[in-house]
C-alpha cells in the first residue's frame, strides 16, 4: 500500500527533482523537434506517459519472473507494444495529428526515457509505486515540451495554441490566441527552427538551476537560524 508521503516523494521527484527534459537531459529529440509550438508538444509528452504509466506498472507486476539476461528485450517489447497501440489509437482518431507527430509516435519505443525508467525504478518497485513514477515522469516532459512550445511559437509566430483544431476539429481555429495580429506576418524563424529549441531548452535548464539554488540557500538560511535560535536559548 501506497503512502501519502511515498505519492508526494514520487512526484515531486519526477517532475522537479529529476526531470527528464531539464535533468536527466534525456529523449532530447522530441524535446527538441516536436516543442514548436504547444499543441505538438504537448501531445507527444501525453502519448509518453500513457505510455511510461501502462509499461511501468506492466514491468513491476512481472519483474519477479523475468531473468535478468533477458530483462532488456521483454521491457522494450512490452513498451513496443504499448507504443503500438498508442500509434494505432492517434492514426484512428486524430489522424491530421498523427500526420503532424509522424515518425516522433513509433520512436517512443526508443525513447531514453521510457527504457530508463523501467530499468530503474519499474523492476525494482511495485505496481502503484512504478505506475505512479511513470505517469509524473512522462508528465514531467510534457510540462517541458509545453513551455518550450508555448514559448517557441510565441516569439516565432505571435500566436498560441496554433494547430489546435487537428485535435478538436476545425471549429477549434476559433481558439488559437493571435497576441501579434495575423495581418502582420510576424515570423521570427529561429525560434521555430530547431536553434530555438536549443537557445529556450538552455533557457529552462538555466532557470531551474537558479531555483534550486535559490531554495538551497533558503534552507540553509533557516538551518542557521535554528542553530542560532537553539544557542541563545
């Protein structure tokens, strides 16, 4: 049985601590390919954690009956499958979507990510416990992909939420928000171009960095005043 506190350890862990886009620097080809804007982005990080949920919690349920030799096969076999199902699913029902995404849905199977953490925590954890760690760790690089294509097609296009009706339709164009008025043309190609990817992908890792640091030395800050409070009394 799960604990509170073990859930908490977990997301805070996946989504902050380690990363998968800022920290652990890994799947760096989505990250920096499919983040022009938010809408591709952030499909592709969701594809990701049904995934790394779905495999994670499949690889923790039959960890204790797989040889360690052959643990690499069957863990991309099991994601290979799932991947599969996810491709299949996105070409059915948000098929111009599936066009856009192309190649980047079948390369989830060999996605550093995926294999990364089954290795690492999934066969060594429980259901709940890998299921859980999966899902915030594809989370996690969905949030990454998000604000790096929030920002990409903010500076690159003047717009947000461009391409949202491949997913909800053609009555959807209605809600791509113009903050540069279309009649101007507004383009700024490096930061569509994959340049940009890596210039605001800098830009974050940076910006987390001087957040941890920032906390650290509030910690340390308050350790101080413990210590000094403790003397004085």
């Amino acid at each position: 049985m799960m604990t509170w506190l073990e859930a908490k350890d977990i997301i805070k862990n996946s989504i902050w601590k380690q990363n998968a886009g800022l920290v652990q620097i890994l799947g760096l080809c989505p990250v920096l390919v499919m983040s022009s804007n938010i809408v591709n982005g952030v499909s592709l990080g969701l594809a990701t954690s049904i995934v790394m949920l779905i495999s994670g919690a499949a690889i923790a349920a039959i960890r204790e009956f797989v040889p360690n030799e052959l643990r690499a096969p069957i863990f991309i076999l099991i994601i290979a499958a799932l991947v599969t199902m996810v491709d299949l699913l996105f070409n059915s029902y948000i098929h111009d979507l599936y066009l856009v995404l192309g190649i980047f849905i079948p390369l989830i199977t060999t996605n550093c990510i995926v294999l990364a953490r089954a290795e690492a925590f999934a066969s060594k954890n429980g259901v709940a416990h890998s299921a859980l760690d999966g899902f915030f760790m594809g989370l996690g690089l969905t949030i990454v992909l998000g604000i790096l294509g929030a920002g990409r097609e903010l500076i690159g296009k003047g717009t947000l939420l461009s391409g949202i009706d491949l997913v909800f339709g053609p009555a959807a164009k209605s809600w791509v928000i113009h903050v540069i008025p279309a009649e101007y043309n507004y383009q700024f190609l490096i930061a569509i171009l994959p340049p940009g990817a890596f210039i605001g992908l800098g830009f974050l890792i940076a910006g987390k960095m001087a957040l941890d640091r920032r906390a650290e030395a509030k910690a340390k800050a308050a350790a101080k005043m413990i210590v000094a409070e403790e003397k004085l009394a």
